[in-house]
C-alpha cells in the first residue's frame, strides 16, 4: 500500500522541482543561472529576477541519492584533500564538470546493470520468489545501472553522434545532477569559514564572477551596531556589483516582494517547527529536514511560503485527529544535534525505531527561519547561524528547543563534514546534562561522506542513549 503524502508535503515537492526546472529553463534561454551559499541574502538576488541555485542542497540530494562517495573521491583525484566538508567536495567535483552516469553499453545503447542492485521479487501472497539456482530472483523495476563517473567537458568535446546522444542521455536524470553550470557565484560566509576557499575555487574553475559577502564570528549575543553598519555596506556594494553583472537597476519593489515573500516562508517554516512541540509529535524530525530544501532553495518565492502553510494546516489536522507521520509508538524523544548524515538515512532511522524514539527537535532546520522588520534587522536575522554565534548563544538555542520540544535525550552527530559546529559539541553535551539532566550520546559520521559513518558505532550509542533515558525516566519515578 502506498504510503499517504499530504497535499502540504505535495505542494512543496513542487516547490523545489520548479526551482530546478526554472534554472534549466532559464540557461536554455540565454539568461544568467547562478549559484549560492544557502544563507546569502537571497532578496538581493530577486531584485534582479535572478535564478540562483544552491549548491549546499544539490550536494545533500546528491549524497542522499547515494552518489556522494564517487563524487568526493572525483574531488579528492582533483588534489581537494578528503579532510574538507564534503558538500564541498561534491559541489567542486560537479563545478569542474563531473557527473554520477549510468554505465552504458555503446553498441546496443543499453544500461550496464550492477548484479548486486535490485529487491528480491515476491510474488501475490508476498512470499519471494526463487530461482532455479537456488536464489532470489530479483525484481527487474529496481534493477539498477552500475554508477560511473562522466565528464560533461569531454562530453561536449566529442563530435555530433551516438556516443555523444547515449553519454548525455545517461548522466543520472534526477534533479541535483541535472543543474545547470553557474554563470557567477553568490557567497556569504556566515555558515562558516570554508565557503569562502570553496566559492573562490568554484568561480575560479568556471571563471565566472564571485560576490562576497562577509560576516564575521559574532562574539556576544548581541550583534553590535558597527557591525551592521559593516554588513550593510557590503549589502550595498552587491547590489552594484549586480547591477553591473545584469544590466539592471536594483528594483525596490521586488526587493520589498521578495523580503515579504521570506519573512511569510520563515514564519510558517517556524510554525511547523513548533509542531513538535505535541506530545505526541504528529511527524518526525526527519520529515523536517526533508523539508529544509524548500526553505533553502525558495524562501523568497511566495509559493513556499504557501506550501509551508498548507503543510501547518495538514499539521494541525493530524494533531486533531492523533495522526502521525512516525510508523511506530513514541516511547522516547530526543533532539537530534547537527546535520544529518544523507546518504544513511535510513541506517540512522532504523534503531530509533526499533527503540520508539521519535526526533522530536533538531537545530539544524530552524536555523533557516529568520524574521525580520527592516534593513537592519534583516542583517542581525543573516548574523544569527549556528556557526556564526558564540557559545552562550549555542547553549541558550539548544536547551530552549529541548524544554519547548519536552525531550528525553540528545543524539549528537560528530560530523566529519562540520567541524565548526562539532567542534564545541563536548561542551554542549556537558552543559546539556548539566542543565537540563538528560543524557546525551555522539556518533561519528558525515554529511554527504558514506565512508566516515559507522553503523554499528552508531547503533551502540544509541542503545546506550536509550538505556540512559530509561534509567533517568526510572529516576523520576522512583
């Protein structure tokens, strides 16, 4: 049986499809495509009518379609050591014109299949069936090519013919390995240190046009007035350096629109944040940071904000009714630190489920959900990223959404991939403890890298987190 998708959940499928597809539309046409860090000012941008896409996203879908690790290794043959974010190294292999393709036979024009891809088939009564060798017969429909790696400059280098139709045809079809090569790239390094070396390569390789935008290390909670007044004068200079860049003049009032549009998007994004505030929670963490691409790739188009408030009515009818998207019982909850490892979702859902712990709160999503009135609080709301804020500010976020988000223990990813944000995280679990008296338990991985996670590391911390929340609940009742 199909599993149930809610017309919010629908709506922003077609979000983020048509952001792809407008980017692929626009390059055919001639236009400028570029290419952006997920928290550069992306009102600037629609003030030009500007299709940006967002490399950080390409690179998590592209690992969650499981094609990270011949992407980094692509990087890696490059000279970038495997020792930088491995969104990075996936964006910086895909700028230099490498892409995940479907091994083709030349001569026939067939695909390649990898004998050890493909479901065993199972007949009416679901029982599998074998064959006369003994084994499972596999199910043709999940037969899949083997993966190799293409080149989309010696594709283009090759003369009109076959070979060149069948090694387009086969670079893998799904959205992030389809976007379109940047025409000038948009950077702003508030998520962190390595997006400047990382965007300054990419422009360098493409040999298009970089914009920088910099905003430093916020030591105090606060963020001061010179540093505004800092960050303001470079919001201004972008805009002149777009303007030289499109031919355009800066047009107020779809900057104003797009502004709206954001603030409508990060409001209803909150607001479903805030649904896992119920107990118990009406979907899972995970299904948020499914959601995150919307946020990330259309803030500032009024379409996700209006699937970010289908999808808070869908929310607020399953709370109604006692519905959830979580396919077992919530036993435990827990707040899940950091980025998730995409291309081993599932190996990350499968013990929390088998333990009933739900993800009931995540850092990582709210994160892209900041309102504001004006210019400069629009500059305060682009200081606030979890990279970009001192400690105190870290604690007070975390153990703010533990207390809202009513948790039982904090899962902390020690990503391999961020070390500006798992670096601190010692301290965090000490302080969380501290605090608020939950326990915590961390586990190695990556973002985007399968080779840095351990399933089985992963599995044992997370028994012994549960065990350490059943003995605290026991506690509590004693």
């Amino acid at each position: 049986m199909a599993k149930e998708v809610s017309p919010g959940v629908l709506a922003l499928r077609k979000v983020v499809e048509d952001v792809y597809a407008d980017a692929r539309e626009a390059k055919k046409q001639g236009k400028l495509v570029g290419w952006s860090s997920s928290k550069f000012p992306c009102e600037l941008a629609a003030a030009f009518d500007l299709d940006v896409m967002y490399p950080e996203n390409q690179a998590a879908g592209i690992a969650a379609n499981r094609d990270g690790e011949i992407m980094c290794q692509a990087a890696e043959d490059l000279g970038f050591d495997n020792d930088i974010c491995g969104y990075a190294r996936i964006s910086l292999a895909y700028a230099a014109g490498k892409r995940a393709s479907r091994k083709v036979d030349l001569e026939t024009g067939e695909y390649v299949i990898n004998p050890a891809s493909g479901r065993p088939l199972k007949d009416e009564n679901g029982k599998v069936v074998m064959g006369e060798d003994g084994k499972p017969v596999k199910d043709p429909k999940t037969m899949q090519p083997y993966t190799v790696l293409d080149d989309i400059h010696e594709i283009e280098a090759l003369p009109d013919g076959k070979e060149k139709d069948l090694r387009w045809a086969a670079i893998k079809p799904y959205r992030q390995m389809q976007m379109p090569q940047p025409d000038f790239v948009l950077c702003c390094n508030n998520i962190c240190n390595c997006m400047t070396k990382w965007y300054e390569n990419i422009a360098r390789m493409c040999n298009v046009p970089l914009i920088m935008i910099d905003i430093p290390y916020n030591n105090t909670v606060e963020v001061h007035d010179t540093n505004v007044a800092y960050v303001r004068a470079q919001f201004d200079h972008a805009i002149k350096q777009l303007e030289e860049l499109t031919g355009k003049k800066f047009d107020e009032k779809k900057f104003e629109e797009a502004c709206a549009n954001a603030n409508r998007t990060a409001s209803a994004w909150l607001r479903v944040c805030d649904y896992l505030q119920y107990k118990p929670a009406p979907y899972s963490g995970f299904d948020l940071f499914n959601h995150m691409a919307d946020v990330v790739t259309a803030r500032g188009r009024v379409q996700a904000a209006e699937a970010f408030e289908l999808l808070e009515k869908d929310l607020a009818e399953a709370v109604k009714v006692g519905k959830s998207t979580t396919p077992f019982p919530e036993k435990y909850r827990v707040m899940f630190e950091g980025i998730p490892c995409w291309p081993k979702l599932p190996n990350l859902f499968k013990p929390l489920k088998e333990h009933g712990v739900n993800v009931t709160a995540v850092v990582y999503a709210p994160a892209f959900g900041f309102v504001y009135n004006n210019m400069d609080e629009m500059v305060r709301a682009y200081y606030k990223a979890p990279n970009s804020v001192c400690i105190e500010q870290g604690v007070s976020w975390r153990e703010g959404i533990c207390k809202d988000n009513k948790v039982d223990g904090v899962l902390v990813h020690y990503n391999r991939s961020c070390k500006p944000w798992s670096g601190y995280m010692a301290e965090m679990q000490r302080r969380f403890t501290d605090d608020l008296g939950i326990p915590c338990a961390g586990f190695d991985g990556d973002q985007a890298d399968p080779r840095n996670f351990n399933e089985a590391q992963y599995e044992t911390r997370v028994q012994g987190l549960v065990e350490a929340m059943e003995a605290n609940a026991e506690n509590k009742e004693g």
